[in-house]
C-alpha cells in the first residue's frame, strides 16, 4: 500500500495528519493507498513556498519556463503506461482509456509550449501626439487547482501547463479518492527539476479545498467537480477578491433524427453513455428520438448496451470497468429505482452486476431505461454512471425545447444527415461543447474546454487562449517620449 505524500517546495513530505480517506481499487474492493486528509498548515507550506519562487520564476524567460515543459511532456509520453496502470487502479477505467486520457493531457503541455507566442501583448504607436500604448500580459501570481476524481491524469493538465508557462507559481490539489495517478506524475515533475517551489502538490478533501479558497497568497482558482461544490468554489473565491473559473456537472443530450446514420449513431452514443461507465463530463445520458428514429435506435442501442463486456481494466478485452465505488453504485442503483417508479421501463437492467472474480467491485452494467418522462427526477438528475434515458418525441422543435429546458449546458449532440438541421441545433441549443454525428464533443487543448449554465461558473474557461487569459493580467502602459529629449544624440 503506497503512502501519499505532498510535493512542497521541491521536496516530498509525508503528511503528519492522523486523518485519512481510504483510496480503493473499485474493481477488487481493495484498499491501495490512504489519502492524509491536510488542512490549513501544510495548504500554507504550499503557498508560501509558491509565493516565494514567484519573484525568480516570473523573471525567467517564457522561451526557457517552456524547457522544462519540453521535458515534462517527454517523460509523460515515455511512461504514459505506467501512469495509466495507476489510473486503473484508483479509478476503475480500462487500460485503453487511461491511456487515451494521458493522450490528451500531454497534448496540453505541447499547447502550453507555444506560450511566448500566446503571451505576446499589444501595441499601438501615436495615440496622441508623441505617446505610444502598449498592452502587456503578466503572471497573476500563486494559483491553484482543485480536481475530481474522474480524469485523474487529464484534468490536472487543463491548467497546470498553462500556469507555469504563463509565469505563474502552482499549487494543486487531487481528488482525494485519486490520488495516486498524481504520485506518479509529481515524480516524473521532480525528475524536470522546475526550481523549487515553481509546482507544489498538497492532498486533502474539504479542508484543504477551504484553505486554498481563504489564503490570501492564491489568486487564481480553478475547480472542475461537481455543480453545488463548483458553485461554492466559485462563491467563497470571489468573495475573497480572487479570480476564478469553476467547472460543474452534465446531464448532456444527444438528439437523434430518423435520417441519421444509425448504425454510427448506437455505436457512438454507446461509447459516449456507457465509457469511463458513464462517469464522464461529455458522457451523453439522455436521448432524445425524434419521429422514425426512435424503432431503429432503441433496438440496436439496447443490443449494444448488452454486448460490452465489463470487468477489471486491466484485463484483456474488458470494454467497461466499474464505478468509482460501492457509494456510487449505491447512488446510481438507487435513480434507476426511482426512474422505474416515476414510470420509466428498464429495457436493460445493469443492477446487481457481479464480476467473477470481483465480487468486491463496484460494478453496473450497461442500462437503458425507456419513456424517461422530461421533467421527472430521473430526467433532471446528473446519474454519473453507465445509464441512458430515452425520451421521444416527434419533431426537432420538441427536441430543441428538451435539449433547452434542463439547468446543464457541459454539452449537447445531435446525429443527422441534413446540414441544414445541424446548423439549427448549433445555433440554438444552450450548450457549451456541441457535437454534431460525434458522441464525446472534447476540445482540443487549443480551443477553451466550454460548459454554459450550472455546468460552468466564472467566464474564461479552461485549455487554449482562454487559459492563457485566465493566468495572466493586462496591464497597459502608455508612455510619452518628447522628441526634444533625443537632441543630445
Ligand atoms: P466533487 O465535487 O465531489 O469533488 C471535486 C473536488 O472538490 C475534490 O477535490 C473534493 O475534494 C472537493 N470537494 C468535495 N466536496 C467539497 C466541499 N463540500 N467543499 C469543498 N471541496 C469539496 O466531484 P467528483 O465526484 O470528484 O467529480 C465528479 C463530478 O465532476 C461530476 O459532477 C462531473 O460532471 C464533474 N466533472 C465536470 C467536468 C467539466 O468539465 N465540467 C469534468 C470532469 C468532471
């Protein structure tokens, strides 16, 4: 069993708190690690010791902050297995997409290396007269970010490339029930040799959260988690005059038009509902059939659905591991539940799953539930597991007003063959991150990672320009220089 230490001023240190969350294997029930639960002091450490290499780490060239990143996204590439192992472990996914996870993450760090393009200010000559205004971006100073449970590899890279290649000094925080992803990553950051203090890792759950939101030495906050901890972040950080964004959660749709390629769209939507069991940000949970499409979908969805084969990510073959634990698929057996009393039909049943030879995991299969009424609990509810809903209706117009009605805007598809159609639903659904005949609508890092409503809090968002925006300020000069005064030359 690996003991969790903090990363703090260039050293790790093993946490003296008595306090700690049990980190699980949810395919084998097992206990792996034990998070120490830090508060206020070691959250200081971290601070102080940010704040103290930021004077030195501002000062350094944007050209050489970006060798050291060269280097990082060397070392994630050259042992993106072993860390994927880790993400296996603590968080239930299958090799392939712990490492499809890493992919994404390291395609943050090479973003982030274009920083002394991206960082570039503006200028404009004469204003008046003789007076020149130029526009100049710099480091905010100490930030930090708080994560979830479910990219443990990935999510932590929306930011910390970014941050650092702005100038700015780092502290994060990894979901307590994940942390060992970031054990691994913060030993091949060690291996970088970023000056002391520059990247500083502290583990924890609320306490730790608070301290970060109440030190005065942070000054940009990111969160990505859940929408009513997303919106506290969000409360409790601006209050103390910080800058932040905050990432919530989805309930994310995807519409279905009778001339859509179907057999494209089970296979997607299938991979979108029941990948990463569901517990994705960008995970379709809801369709929504409109006119003749609903036969055709329903029967080949619920066929799919059966077909994944679900068991432990580290075994060959497996499509489909469990849920991050047996709370969870306690949570998640208990809405399918109420789904069937509010009069939703099961048409596949993934409760009660048991693996042979896990029968300590957290596992749900695969589940459809048919006639999900709009406006029930089921319908209104993030599930966060491998569930999908249906709900039909018979024109676009319907569909749109569904899509519109609900409070999460991470995401919304639809699968068609008519531009013309597409084009409407782009233009009028309240989503942040569209996907048109594509089920998982995931940016690339250079476009902002988007989410609208109770799906995101703050306005800049993570990844690309924006996030070079967020970790910086402007500040803008405007300078006179008399032509009169050059006369000694
Ligand atoms: P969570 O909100 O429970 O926890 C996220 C982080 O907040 C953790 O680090 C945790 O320690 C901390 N935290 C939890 N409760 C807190 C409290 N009361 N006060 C202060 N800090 C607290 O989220 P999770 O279960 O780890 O992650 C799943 C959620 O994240 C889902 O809702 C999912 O939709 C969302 N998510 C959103 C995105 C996005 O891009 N919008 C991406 C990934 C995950």
């Amino acid at each position: 069993m690996e003991t969790i230490k903090n990363y703090i001023n260039g050293q790790w240190i093993e946490a003296a708190e008595a306090e700690y969350a049990s980190v699980i294997n949810p395919a084998t029930g097992e206990e792996v690690a034990r998070t120490p639960l830090c508060g206020p002091e070691v959250v200081d450490a971290a601070a102080q010791a940010a704040a103290a290499a930021l004077p030195a780490w501002r000062r350094t060239p944007a050209q050489d902050r970006i060798q050291y990143l060269f280097k990082l996204r060397d070392l994630l590439k050259s042992h993106q297995d072993e860390i994927a192992r880790a993400i296996v472990i603590e968080a239930g996914k299958t090799f392939d997409e712990a490492k499809a996870e890493m992919v994404r993450a390291i395609e943050n760090v090479e973003t982030a290396c274009g920083i002394p393009m991206m960082m570039k200010g503006e200028i404009a000559e004469d204003i008046a007269p003789g007076i020149d205004e130029r526009m100049l971006r710099q480091p905010v100073g100490v930030c930090a970010t708080i994560c979830p449970f479910n990219f443990p590899g990935m999510i932590p890279f929306w930011y910390l490339p970014y941050a650092l290649a702005c100038g700015n000094t780092y502290v994060i925080k990894p979901s307590e029930k994940v942390p060992l992803t970031m054990q691994v990553i913060f030993r091949l950051i060690d291996q970088v040799g970023f000056p002391a203090g520059v990247v500083n890792m502290v583990n924890g759950a609320k306490a730790a959260v608070d301290a970060i939101l109440d030190h005065p030495a942070i000054r940009a906050v990111t969160f990505v988690g859940s929408s009513p901890v997303a919106r506290y972040i969000y409360l409790r950080a601006a209050e103390r005059g910080k800058r932040v964004q905050a990432q919530g959660g989805a309930k994310n749709p995807v519409v279905i038009l009778p001339d859509a390629d179907m057999d494209m769209a089970v296979r997607i939507v299938s991979d979108s509902a029941f990948g990463c069991a569901g517990q994705r940000c960008l995970a379709v949970s809801w369709v929504v059939t409109v006119d003749q499409a609903r036969q055709p979908f329903l029967e080949r969805i619920c066929e799919s659905a059966r077909s994944k084969v679900v068991g432990y990510g580290l075994d060959q073959g497996v499509q489909m591991g469990p849920v991050i634990s047996q709370a969870a698929r306690e949570r998640i057996e208990g809405l399918i539940g109420v789904g069937v009393r509010d009069g939703a039909q099961a048409l596949v049943d993934g409760r009660g799953a048991l693996i042979p030879g896990y029968e300590k995991g957290s596992f749900i299969r695969p589940t459809v539930l048919d006639h999900v009424q709009p406006g029930s609990e089921l319908s209104k509810t993030e599930i966060f597991g491998p569930v999908l809903s249906l709900t039909h209706v018979n024109t676009l117009e319907e569909a749109l007003e569904l899509v519109n009605a609900g409070v999460y805007g991470n995401q919304a598809s639809i699968f068609t063959a008519s531009g013309a159609a597409a084009r409407r639903f782009s233009y009028e659904a309240q989503a942040g991150n569209i996907g048109i005949n594509i089920g998982v609508a995931a940016p690339m890092a250079f476009f902002p990672f988007s989410g609208w409503k109770d799906s995101f809090f703050g306005d800049l968002h993570g990844q690309g320009m924006d996030a070079v925006e967020f970790f910086t300020q402007k500040k803008v000069v405007v300078e006179r220089w008399p032509k009169d005064w050059s006369r000694q030359f």
